[in-house]
C-alpha cells in the first residue's frame, strides 16, 4: 500500500505506511494490546462507578490508578507505559466529547456515545505511541518495550515525526500512522476559479465540463462478489455460543477484503481528481453538502457508492496542501437561483427535472451546471466565462 497523506485541520497531517509483522513482533503487539485493552476497560468501570458515586473521573485521577496498577501488577507493568498512558488520554477524549454532546442538549442521534468496553475478539488492536515511545533507526521502527517492525517505505517522510499509530485493520494487515508537521506545497497560480455542485448521477458536476467527476459505482461493480460471499458467511455462520468455522472465518476476511479494494478505489479517484482540480484553480467554491440525509431516501445505496463525503474531504485537505482558496457555500437554495442573474424560482424543482430555465432573464441550462455556477456566485467568484477564468487580480476579493 502506498504511503497515505491526511490532514487533520491543526497543522498537521498523517503518512501511513505498510508494516510487515514477523510472528515475535505480532505476538508483541497482541500482548501490549491486551494490557492496552484492559486498561482501557478498567476505564470504562472507573468512570460508571464515578458517575454512580457523583465523583470527578477526568485523565489525571485515571493516571494516578494506572501507576498504582502497575506498581502491583507486574504483568501490566511487563508492557511499555506511553501506549497505555496514551489510552487513558484517548478514552479522557472519547467520553468529554459524549458528556459535552449530552451538556449541549444535542438530539440522540448525534450524540457521540459514552465510551464502552472493548472486547477481545472484536476490537482491532490500535496502539498510539508519542515521541519518547518510538524511533526510527536503520529504516526501521523501533517501539517501546523492544518491538522492532519493518516499515515499507513507499515514500519518505517530509519531516520528523511527533506520534505514531500502529494497528491492524479488519482485513488483518498492519500499518503506522506517523504524525508530522503539514506543510505547504504551492503550485503555479493560473488565474482560474471553479464551481463544484456534489449530486448522484455524477459525484461532482463543475463549472468546467473537463474537471466533473462521473460516477464509476465501484460498489455496484463488486456486488456479485459481495453477495457470493454473504451467502458463503449466511450458510456457515455458528450457532450462537459456538466457534466460527475456517471456512466461515476466510469468507468474511474476502468479504473484508472486498471492500477495502472498494474504498480505496474511491479514495484513489476521489485523490487523483482533486488533485487536477486544485492544479488548474486558483479558487474553488464547493458546496457544502451533507449526505448523511439521503441515507434514509431511495437513492442511499447510490448515494453511498458515490462517496460524496470522502471526495469532498479529498478536495479540502489538497486544497489546503497546495494553499489553494476552497471556500465553502451553503446548499440552500442553490437548485432554485439562477447563475446568470441571481433570479429565484418560485418553488423547487422536483428531481425528475434536469433542465434549469430562468423565468427572469430566460437563460437555459443543466440544472447541476447551474447549480456548479451559483456556488461561484454566492462565494464571490462569479466568471468572465464558462470556463472560470477571471480577470487578473479579481481572486483576491472576498467572498460575500
């Protein structure tokens, strides 16, 4: 797999690489996540208990029973203390962020949860090691407590890491996540701006017919390989209290595998074409859409094909790396404004209608491409012309 670049918004940004695990650093790993695990499920009842008793069960107290713990615990304190100190912040995290959902009267459907137990044949192993828990050496990565992996370097780091994450997917293939400082790559300014409309039919229409993103349904591609493999999991799926069978255990690993391949085909398009987009523009106005409410409608499962979310994700976080202008729009009302002269219609298009036609100035065009052409104008970005070329200087404007 190739080295991975995320942004988290703060400065900084991920590269996650290919580990290759031998069977004495697997077994490592397992055993510090299984220390790792129950620290993290002795969490869980401190902070019911603490609940129950009205007392304060914040990172520092949990710090405090974790020393105490492997002061008499010497098959706890036989594991590295950085990944278990860094599951105490990361559960100190999980549960502010629920009690905080629950503070600000959010509905329950978009509380974040209270942190839970972790079971031992369910949770992946994840281990977050920070800049005294790990170094790299010889090309290789050397952790706390004496595990030595091996990194498949597909490109080099651009800076010195601060953290690194270690952990095993579903499919059961290893990876590091390193942390580093995000740095800005400008590209050449070409003097053009673009509108992106997200829609179903094609993931993203644009103000520029060579930049839309048409919808290549990987999902819809592998789904006679999905439902073989069902059916495979459906018929040797073990009675309740049994132990799954091989045959059960390797149909749901290619059914795992399956979509991986999908996700990262969506991922490596979503990439690809924003990176041409954010070469070819020097401002990009991108409506900001949720898609989360067409999961309850009948085109969710095309709707999840498209991956709107991630390619929108994908274009922010290039946007941000090559220090390009994303602005994001509002989606009210975009379907009913006119892109020419701004004129709403009265009432809005159903979606069976493909055609935008302007009542005001009479202007006639694809409902998406008008929609791609009101983005520019509500982010202060109107053209000179189709294409989204602007006159010089007219980019440093803000939006309105």
């Amino acid at each position: 797999m190739a080295a991975v670049r995320e942004s988290d918004g703060a400065g900084h940004a991920r590269y996650t690489y290919r580990l290759r695990v031998s069977a004495t650093a697997r077994e490592a790993l397992l055993a510090e996540w299984g220390r790792c695990r129950w620290v993290w499920n002795e969490c869980v009842a401190r902070s019911k208990k603490a609940h129950t008793d009205a007392e304060e069960c914040g990172p520092a107290r949990l710090d405090r029973l974790l020393t105490r713990a492997r002061a008499i615990t010497p098959w706890l304190a036989a594991g590295a203390s950085v990944p278990q100190q860094q599951l105490i912040r990361d559960f100190g995290k999980s549960r502010a962020k629920a009690l905080k959902d629950i503070k600000d009267r959010l509905p329950a459907r978009q509380r974040a949860g209270m942190p839970g137990y972790k079971k031992k044949h369910e949770a992946d192993p994840s281990l977050n090691y920070t800049r005294h828990g790990f170094r790299l050496k010889d090309g290789r990565l050397h952790l706390a407590g004496g595990i030595t992996l091996t990194v498949v370097w597909s490109r080099e780091l651009p800076a010195e890491p601060s953290s690194v994450r270690v952990y095993r997917d579903s499919v059961g293939d290893w990876y590091a996540s390193f942390v580093v400082p995000a740095r800005v790559e400008p590209l050449p300014e070409s003097g053009r701006a673009l509108g992106v409309d997200w829609g179903v039919k094609e993931i993203a229409t644009t103000t520029s017919d060579a930049h839309d993103l048409p919808h290549a349904e990987h999902g819809k591609k592998a789904k006679g390989k999905l439902s073989r493999y069902d059916r495979m999991m459906a018929r040797r799926k073990p009675k309740k209290g049994q132990a799954a069978s091989k045959g059960y255990r390797q149909a749901k690993k290619w059914r795992a595998k399956t979509y991986q391949k999908i996700a990262r085909q969506r991922q490596d398009a979503a990439r690809k074409w924003a990176k041409k987009v954010v070469r070819d523009h020097d401002a990009i106005a991108v409506e900001d859409f949720r898609p989360k409410f067409l999961a309850k409608t009948s085109m969710a499962r095309k709707a999840a094909d498209a991956a709107i979310g991630a390619t929108k994700k994908a274009l922010i976080e290039m946007g941000r790396k090559h220090g390009r202008d994303v602005r994001l729009v509002h989606p009210a009302h975009t379907t009913m404004d006119c892109g020419r002269c701004g004129a709403r219609t009265k009432h809005a298009l159903p979606l069976s209608e493909r055609t935008y036609t302007c009542t005001a100035c009479g202007m006639v065009s694809p409902r998406d491409k008008n929609s791609a052409r009101v983005m520019l104008v509500r982010a202060g970005l109107a053209p000179a012309g189709v294409e989204g070329v602007r006159p010089p200087g007219a980019l440093l404007q803000e939006a309105a």
